[in-house]
C-alpha cells in the first residue's frame, strides 16, 4: 500500500493505493471516493458501532482491492492527517480522530472518553500503518518516565500504550456537556501525546443550543 496525504494543514485528505487482494479498514463516514474494483466485500462485518442521533451506526467499514485501485478518504472536521506505524505495539486513539488502519491492526473500544455519547477511547494493537485526524492543528508532546501532563478530553487525538492515563472530572474545567465540572486526562511518561488545537466537543456544544426548534 502506498499513500499520500493533500492538502495539508488545514483540510487534509488521504489517497491511499491498494494493491490487489489488499484491505484497509477506513472511518465509516470518510469516505470521499474510490476507483472501481476497490470495494466493500460482500462478507464485510460492521466493527464497533457508535451512538449518532440516538441510533447505532457502524464505525469503521473494510475496503477491498480485487485489482490495484485508489480510495480518497476526509476527516469530519477541518485539520491535519499524519500516520503512525505500529509494530507489535497499542495506540489509544480518540475515536472522532481515528480515519484508516492496515487490516494487521486490531481495535478494541475502552470506553467513553469525552462528553459526546458516539465518541469513546479506542485502542488499536499490532502491527501496521494507522492514519490518524485532527481538528485544527496537531501537537506533539513527548513524556519522559514519570513526567505527567494533563488534558482537556477533547483536545487529545493519541498517546501511546507505553503512557500511562485516567480520566477524571474536574469542578474547574468548564463542562460542555452542561453537568458539573469537565473531564480531562492525566497523563504520565514515557511516551508520546497527539494533541489538537481544537475540540470536536466545544464545537458541538456551541452548534446544538444554537439549532432552531424542531432540527
């Protein structure tokens, strides 16, 4: 598989080029097009699904090449795209921030993670290529062992297995989904944090109240 991402920093998109009998696991609604002969195979298994309107949908959909043949794929939201190579190793991703993975990644959700009810942590393990969003900028913060950092929910994309994580609530931070007090991450090194500068929750808790009646 080869890949190229366009149009970057601020409305990124991913070309990736299969190569016959290939397979890519992409974000259920990024797709943008693909050439013919790359297909959903008719066997495909909806993996996890996610809370949209109150109705479950799939989250990822898998692509298959019968012959070489390209697929463009885009983020929800305007930002960056950059890749991440796993080798017999985890990535806890947000789950609005993953877009593709090579079929040798597996995915496991652990659990809400921000203050939307579709979005969750999700963890990939194995070996391969995953390509990864962001909303707004991407910022990358590397730990030493035992230095702790600490995060708005929404404003993380990844960090990697070897980081050490709780989620908790905080009577100070501000919380978008209108309780009391907001959820950040404490982190703690070694490892690497992704970080974007804007968060797909705020956004949405500026969007909903402002609908009018009815929609």
């Amino acid at each position: 598989m080869e890949y190229e991402i366009t149009n970057q920093p601020a409305f990124a998109e991913l070309l990736l080029t299969l190569d016959a009998d290939e397979e890519i696991r992409v974000e259920a609604g990024s797709l943008v097009s693909h050439s013919a002969g790359v297909e959903v195979p008719p066997d495909s298994e909806a993996l996890l699904e996610r809370s949209v309107l109150g109705e479950e949908t799939p989250f990822s959909t898998t692509f298959a090449a019968d012959h070489p043949g390209t697929i463009r794929l885009a983020p929800p939201f305007p930002g960056d795209i950059f890749h991440y190579e796993l080798r017999d190793e985890t990535l806890y991703v947000q789950s609005c921030a993953f877009l593709a993975a090579e079929s040798g990644i597996d995915f496991e959700e652990k659990g809400s993670f921000v203050e939307c009810a579709g979005d969750f942590l999700l963890e990939l393990s194995g070996s391969g290529l995953a390509f990864l969003s962001s909303y707004g900028a991407v910022s990358i913060v590397s730990l030493d062992p035992g230095e702790r950092y600490i995060l708005d929910t929404g404003h993380v994309v990844a960090f990697e297995g070897s980081v050490d994580f709780e989620v908790t609530r905080v009577d100070t931070v501000h919380s978008h989904a209108g309780g009391r007090g907001g959820l950040v991450c404490e982190l703690e090194g070694p490892g690497t944090i992704w970080t974007q500068s804007r968060s797909p929750v705020a956004l949405l808790s500026w969007i909903v109240p402002n609908l009018p009646d009815g929609e």
